[in-house]
C-alpha cells in the first residue's frame, strides 16, 4: 500500500468517526425530546378545570381565532388590544357561545407603561396556561426613507413587550410545572426581503429568543413556540402593499388552519411552527441557500413594491 491510499484510508476512517459521533449525538438529543414529551403534562383540561390565556392582538386575525379555539376548548380568556369596542364584541360572543369568562383588558403595548400594567395582570394571575403574544403591525419602505419612530414602536410591540410579558408569566407557570407561551413571528424571519426590513429583524428576533427558552425549558412542563406564519387572510395583510396583495391564491392561509396547527405542534412541544407544506419547505431550505438566490428574489419583490408607495400594515 502506498502513501497515497493510506492517507486517503485515514481520511476516510477520520469521516466515518466523525459521522458516527453527529449519529450518536444526534441520537441522544432526540431520545432526550421523546423522554421529556412523554413528560409533560396534558395541554388541554376538561372543562371543569380553571385555565386562563391571555391573548394580545386579540381584536382580530389570528389573536380572535386563538380566542375562538382557546374558549371552546374551555379556557378562559383575558383579551389584549388597542380597539375596546373589537374586544368588547368578540368577548361578548366568546361567553354567550361557550360560556366561558373573559376580560377585555385594553392596551397599547408599543408604550412601556401599558406593558407594564398587562404584565402586572400576568404576574397577578393564580393559574395561566398560556400566554400568546400575538400583538403586531407591520410597515412596507426603504428603511432609509421610514418614520425613525414607527420603526421604533414596531421594535417595541414585537419584542419589547414579548419579553417582558413572557417574562412576567413564566414564574407562575414554572411553579406550576405547565404553561405555554406563543410568540407570533413569520416566515420572513427566515426570509430577509427588502422593504421590511425591522419587520424582519423583530420576527428573527422572536424566533431566537424562543429557541434559546425552549432549550431552557426542556423538562419543565412548559411549553414555547414560535409561530411563522406566511401569508394569511386577516386584516394584517388587508393593507399590505401590493407586492403581498399579488401572491396567488394557494399562498394564503386561513386563520382557523394556522391557529390549529399551532396547537397540534404545542402538543408535541415543537419550538418553531410553520404552517403549510410550502412554507416549512421553504423555512427547511432557507439556510442551505447561497445568498444570490435572496438578492434575487429581492430583486424581484423590490420591483413589485415599488409599484406602490410605503404602508402601515394593520396593527393586531
């Protein structure tokens, strides 16, 4: 045997090593998940049993269809907006159908002191289950040309106020040994398009923050998600730009679907949701792809936006 074949044979053995450990590794952090999920408590109780969510962006979209799925499951409600008389009206439709409680709790949580008073609520309440931090807006423009303080209020309601809200729920929930926390983000957390770009770096943010504290919360019995819509039919894309307004129909998602599937993957305690077959494939590839495909598609996207000028996308 020659030097030449019995280096290339090192190498080859170094490789199969090498393998052998990312399988073995690989092996135990799964057999760790499957242990710790058969662990967890149940995430939905019979009726008799008291339960509390908390929903922000609850007058409309996806914060009204957690609502609407919570309550027939017999949870009851406190509900998070700015629109009093969306609240008041989706609550009243809430007790009357399932005969549930619910408190309509008013706020603002771009401002820090209505953060505080909601987060105060949560740190007062004897029993949550879950937290879902729904509350969100969302702006189409070059950055350079943006409202330096629409983009900082953006900044404020997605991350600011997630944190200091799952924050204040946690401790309860950890005494408890159950609990569940959603933070709403999107697909293009993966996806860094032109146009949004804090929209973008905010929903990043959420799906960082809430890997890392799923990590931490493994064995604990409670739960965290991250739900990365795409494009659904709520009053949030209603006044997007037209860029979005064009996606062909099979894009959209429903409500109903994407709560719903949040909740099959809560069950099963998976950090990141992705609704719809297309968009989890497109979140499964979006770190294999070399960077001249995004400058492409932003290309792309760039010239379709243009088409309009710059819009407040409705906030939740």
């Amino acid at each position: 045997m020659d030097v030449k074949d019995d280096n290339d044979n090192r190498g080859q053995t170094a490789w199969w090593r090498v393998g052998l450990g990312l399988g073995v590794v690989t092996g135990l952090h799964f057999l760790r998940r499957w242990w710790a999920r058969r662990r967890l408590p149940p995430l939905f109780k019979a009726r008799d049993r008291a339960g509390v969510a908390l929903i922000t962006g609850a007058s409309s979209g996806i914060g009204a269809e957690y609502a609407r799925q919570l309550a027939r499951a017999g949870y009851d409600l406190i509900l998070v907006a700015r629109r009093r008389e969306r609240l008041e009206s989706l609550a009243e439709a809430l007790r009357a159908e399932h005969g549930v409680m619910v408190e309509v709790l008013p706020a603002d949580l771009s401002l820090p002191e209505e953060v505080a008073r909601v987060a105060a609520r949560l740190a007062g309440l004897p029993a949550l289950d879950f937290l879902i931090n729904n509350a969100g807006f969302g702006r189409s423009g070059d950055f350079a040309g943006s409202d330096i303080e629409g983009q900082l209020a953006m900044a404020h309601v997605h991350v600011d106020a997630t944190l200091r809200l799952t924050r204040a729920a946690l401790p309860r929930m950890l005494e408890r040994g159950r609990g569940a926390v959603v933070n709403v983000a999107s697909v293009m957390a993966f996806y860094p398009l032109p146009g949004s770009a804090t929209y973008v770096a905010t929903k990043s943010a959420l799906v960082g923050f809430t890997r890392s504290l799923h990590t931490e919360l493994q064995g604990t019995g409670v739960r965290v998600q991250a739900l990365c819509p795409g494009f659904t039919r709520t009053e949030f894309h209603d006044a997007a730009d037209m860029a979005i307004r064009q996606a062909p129909g099979f894009a959209w998602l429903s409500p109903e679907k994407v709560v719903a599937h949040s909740l099959r993957d809560l069950a099963a305690d998976a950090a990141v949701s992705v609704p719809g077959m297309g968009y989890a494939a497109l979140v499964g590839v979006a770190g294999l792809l070399p960077q001249a495909v995004f400058d492409g598609v932003g290309a792309a996207y760039t010239a379709l936006r243009r088409a309009e000028p710059m819009r407040v996308w409705t906030q939740r």
